[in-house]
C-alpha cells in the first residue's frame, strides 16, 4: 500500500537529528529511534502563516462518551506523546449552566476536571461549546446538552430520527440571548486562563455551524419541521452572521474560532461566515480533511465548503484549523485515507491547526492497537514532520521522526481495496488509470476510466477492476456518496449491522442522512456486503438526483417494464430512472428489479446520473 499517492513539496521542518538512544514513544523499532528538536506550540512559530495564532497537534473531543471509553490508553500512549500540542475539550452548555435562578449560574467544574489531566501534563486545552448535540450518542448520560429552562423558552425541533435529539430552533430570543449571556461568562472565565489555546462557540450543533444533520436535504425526516419555523439560506447565514457578530463584542483575550460548514449544497454561508471572522480577526476552519479534498485539489474543483479556498484566501490572516472527516484509514479502505498524505495536504493548505482523532497516536504508540505493526513507523514519521513545523508539546525535545521529505513514495495509481470500490485515496494525479482486465474498446471502458480517474470507484490488486464481479451495497454507497459529494453525518446510521468504526458506516450515514438510502426499506439490518439490486441502484441515484433539485424532464411519460407491477414501490423509482436515461430493460420488456449488477454496470450508471446532475 502506498501512503503518499500524491507527490506534494518537502515540509520545511526544525532539524530532525537523528540519535542511537532507548525508542521514545511512536520512534519505531528498538536501535532505530531519533531525537527530534520540535518548536513549542505554546510560542509563535514563524513556520505557520499566522506566527502569533494558535499552532499545534490536538486530539479532538477528547473528552467525549467514545473518548472516555478508551481513556487508559490514551493516557498511557497518546497523552505524553511530545507531537501533541494538546486536546480540544467539549463544553456541553446543560453541564455548565444551573439556570438564572442559581446562584452561581455556571459552575465551571465540569470544565477544570476535564482539563485537568492535560494541564498536568503540560499541554493546552482548547474550549469547544456545544449548545446541542448533533447526535444522542454525544450526550452525557442522555441529556441534552441545551439546558432545560431555554428549551421551555424556545421551539424544539422534536426528536424525527431516533439517532438526532430534539434540537432548539437556534435563532429564537430564548436560545440566542440565553447563549450569549454563555458566552459572555466563558470569556470572562477562561479568557485569562493560561492552560487555555483557544475557544471555538457552536453556532449550530456540536461546533458547528448547521441546524441540523441532514438538514435542509428534503429526504431527510427533519427538513419539514425546520422548513416549518422559516429555516432557509438566507435565515441560517443571518442568524450565524448576527452570531459571529456578537463574539467581536466580546474582546475575548483569548483566540476566538469558528467552524465552516456547507448548507444546502453550497458554500454560501461558509464564505460568508469565513469573510466575517477574517475581519474581526477569528480563526476559522473545517471537518473536511480527506482524500476527497486532495483529489478535488487536483481536478480544480472546490473542497467541502470551499475550505481549500478559503485558507488560500485567508492564509496569514488568521489562524486555520482543520479535523479530519474520521479517524484515518491506514490501508486507504476507509472513508479518509492514511494520515501521512492529510498530513501533508493540509500543510499546503496553510492549515496550522490540526484536530485528530486519538487512534493517529495509537497507531504510532501503542503496540497492541491495530495497524500498529504495519504502520506505525509511516505514522509517527508524519506526526513528527507535522509537530516540526506547526509545533509540539511545550519542552519537548525527544520523539518521533525521519530525516527526508516524507513519506511520499510516488505517483503511482494505487492498488485500490478489498472492497475494491472505496473511493477515497486513489491516487489519481494525472490520466485515469487503467486496467489489465478493461480494454480500450470495452463498452463501459469510458465510465470506468473517468469515475476511476476522479477516484469514485477503485481498481483491484494486480492491476484489474474485475467488470463482471458483484457490487456490495456498502460498496456502491461509498461509491454514490462521492459521486455526488455527499455531506458527512455525525448521526449513526440506524443498523445494528453497521458497526461504528466500520470503513463504510460514514458513508452509509451519509446517503441515509441525504435520503438516499431510506432505512425503512432495510428495517433494522443494512447488510452491507450483500449484492446490490437493480432496483436498489435505480432507487438510490434518483433519490441522491432530487437530492440536488433535478427532476426528469417536464411532460415525459415513466417507462413501464413487464416485470414491475404499475403501482408497487419500485416502479415509480425504476420509472423515472428510464426516464432519465439511466436505465434500461432488456429486450422482452422486463427489467429484472432484483438483479444484481456488475462492477461495470455500475460505473455505467454512476457516470450517467453525474452527467444527468452536471457534475461531468
């Protein structure tokens, strides 16, 4: 497996003194350790374009039920790693706020005991306040994290997916004055706290800045409700604008951030958003790390939210903070991709900030952890390289490292996956790849190289794509949900045969957060890896194209097929998929719903609907 399939220029990093001494943590094999002079992430740093701004690895939510979870071996392996700068700690709004009729109103001790490890260790503590969670699993104890007297003061959009709790409709006085009055008090709590990196409000859930997962995609079970109390474009832009305004009237001593988000499909807001903290002098920054950002870099097409761009744009004026999309994925099957190419991308990008999941430092540290004999070294090489430039732990000056430029180690197409469809990481840099098994005059040929090239669908070992194998469900999901970009879902999707941590779950949250894959019709059990139908494929590309506001041409009759009775569930879908062109029956009229499609039927498929929705 190739880490680095891109090639991207050497990180311009503090020297990496190589040493014959005991390994430290993440230095690899015994006798091959190294000695690494790393800048203090509590200092200006004169290698990152905002010197002054904050700087540093950080592991993200870390205080999180799911972090809590795996506590003591982060304690043991990622807390003293000399890489991490420190930790970002969420700050439910319930945890901290008894109410205006007590007396204090904030108790703060929820904060100081979650920061109290990291402080002891020396690192720096980020605040990121959450007035709602984006899914119940985030919740303490299943509370809510907006606080009970704001929600009898608002409207709460009720609980419409059993994965989303009830969320208030933020830009109403009970929940907007409420939460500056929060605001007000964190600053004048934590804003002269030395321990303290910086703050980051939520302006929708979680550190956000959307209403809602899933939200405004009209298949998702809680648009109606939200349509209902006037959420639109421009409602949501206001209300973050009027937001971001008032953090300025703060004067917070301490670095002010905000998150960027896509709404809508677009990045209207974000740009918005991202104009008005430049000038108040916020940093700003995205969950949009992944092999999806470094292909879309290369097509010249814009990242998730524009964020690309944007840190193109305000590069040197503020601070720039990236998260990655998951956990990273050490063998490229995932939804992210291995972290040494992030890594290196987001550098480029002049992101300063980087928030990682604990699982990059484990596995670099920690022996027993998966992946570690494989790829530890790769990863403690790239946090090194990392911790070289944006800075490491406060005295640090042992650890992981390399001399060289990386990683990177080609060009090269890559060899795709098991699963044999991810599209994250396929290394595309230059023409479409192509493929032992698929000649030049093979029908599907054209599709297969293009959505290959734009890595939507992936080759397999020894340079093959196998067109007649079967497609999994998880696999054509991966494979629609970068097709037609998709917007990540922190919500879970609701299979018990979708395990968190599994490299397709983000995806399939995706397409069931976009009203693509509809979980009524699967009940309880998804069963990812049982062959896609015919009629599942017609289904979910109409779904993911009324998704993006396309409808079949005015006045054109839906095709009819023998075989799909006028009427039944599947007709309406595989009727309008004919429509469009998308499909077609065979020669006796039929259209064999619960046929299963081959790799290149698939790719024939997926290529028109992105032509039919101009995404070609």
């Amino acid at each position: 497996m190739k880490f680095s399939r891109i090639i991207l220029p050497a990180l311009t990093a503090a020297t990496l003194l190589l040493s014959s001494c005991t390994p430290a943590l993440g230095a690899g094999p015994t006798g091959t350790a190294s000695v690494v002079s790393y800048p203090s992430c509590a200092q200006a740093d004169s290698q990152v374009a905002d010197p002054s701004g904050p700087h540093g690895l950080f592991i993200n939510d870390a205080n999180a039920p799911q972090a809590q979870a795996a506590w003591s071996e982060i304690q043991q392996y990622v807390l003293p790693d000399p890489t991490l700068c420190g930790a970002d700690i969420i700050v439910p709004w319930s945890k901290v706020d008894r109410g205006p009729g007590a007396s204090p109103q904030y108790d703060w001790s929820f904060v100081t005991q979650a920061a109290q490890p990291w402080i002891a260790a020396g690192k720096k503590v980020n605040l990121l306040v959450w007035g709602a969670a984006e899914q119940t699993s985030q919740e303490y104890g299943g509370q809510s994290m907006t606080p009970q007297y704001v929600q009898n003061q608002v409207t709460m959009i009720g609980k419409c997916d059993p994965q989303l709790p009830a969320t208030p409709v933020f830009w109403q006085p009970g929940y907007l004055n409420n939460y500056e009055k929060l605001m007000q008090a964190m600053v004048a709590q934590f804003g002269g706290q030395p321990w303290v990196g910086y703050i980051r409000f939520g302006l929708g859930v979680g550190a956000e800045d959307y209403p809602e997962n899933g939200v405004p995609n009209p298949q998702s079970p809680c648009t109606a409700q939200w349509l209902a109390q006037g959420l639109n474009a421009q409602q949501w832009g206001q209300y973050s604008q009027q937001l971001v305004d008032f953090e300025a009237t703060l004067h917070s001593p301490k670095q002010l951030m905000v998150g960027i988000n896509q709404y809508g499909g677009t990045s209207a807001v974000a740009n918005a958003v991202s104009a008005a903290a430049a000038v108040y002098g916020f940093g700003f920054g995205t969950q949009g790390l992944a092999d999806t950002a470094i292909q879309e870099v290369q097509n010249g097409q814009p990242c998730y939210a524009n964020w690309c761009g944007l840190f193109q744009q305000y590069a040197g004026k503020v601070p720039l903070e990236v998260q990655t999309y998951t956990h990273s994925n050490p063998d490229g099957s995932g939804p992210t991709g291995p972290l040494p190419e992030l890594l290196q991308f987001a550098l480029q990008q002049k992101a300063q900030i980087f928030e990682l999941y604990p699982q990059e430092w484990l596995i670099a540290n920690d022996p027993s952890y998966t992946g570690y004999a494989q790829y530890h070294t790769a990863y403690a090489q790239a946090l090194a390289q990392t911790a070289a430039v944006v800075g490491g732990a406060a005295g640090s000056g042992s650890g992981n490292g390399s001399t060289g430029t990386g990683t990177g180690n080609g060009t090269g197409t890559g060899s795709g996956n098991g699963g044999g469809t991810s599209n994250q990481g396929s290394g595309q840099t230059g023409a479409a790849p192509t493929f032992k098994d698929v000649s030049t005059s093979y029908w599907a040929a054209a599709s297969i190289s293009t959505l290959a090239g734009r890595g939507i669908l992936k080759g397999l070992p020894g340079g093959l794509f196998q067109p007649d194998a079967t497609l999994t469900r998880a696999q054509f999901a991966t494979a629609l949900v970068r097709a037609f970009d998709l917007p990540a879902s922190m919500t879970a999707p609701p299979f018990i045969d979708v395990p968190a941590g599994a490299w397709y779950e983000p995806d399939v949250a995706a397409a069931v957060a976009a009203g693509v894959i509809v979980p009524v019709d699967y009940g309880s059990s998804f069963n990812p890896n049982s062959p896609i139908t015919r009629q599942e494929i017609a289904q979910w590309l109409v779904l993911a194209l009324q998704g993006k506001g396309i409808q079949p041409p005015a006045g054109a009759p839906a095709k009819a097929f023998s075989d799909v009775p006028a009427g039944s569930p599947d007709a309406s879908a595989i009727g309008q998929a004919a429509t469009w062109g998308l499909v077609s029956g065979y020669p006796d009229g039929t259209f064999h719903p619960a046929g299963n499609a081959n790799r290149a039927e698939a790719a024939v498929l997926i290529y028109r609907a992105m032509t039919t929705a101009g995404l070609l």
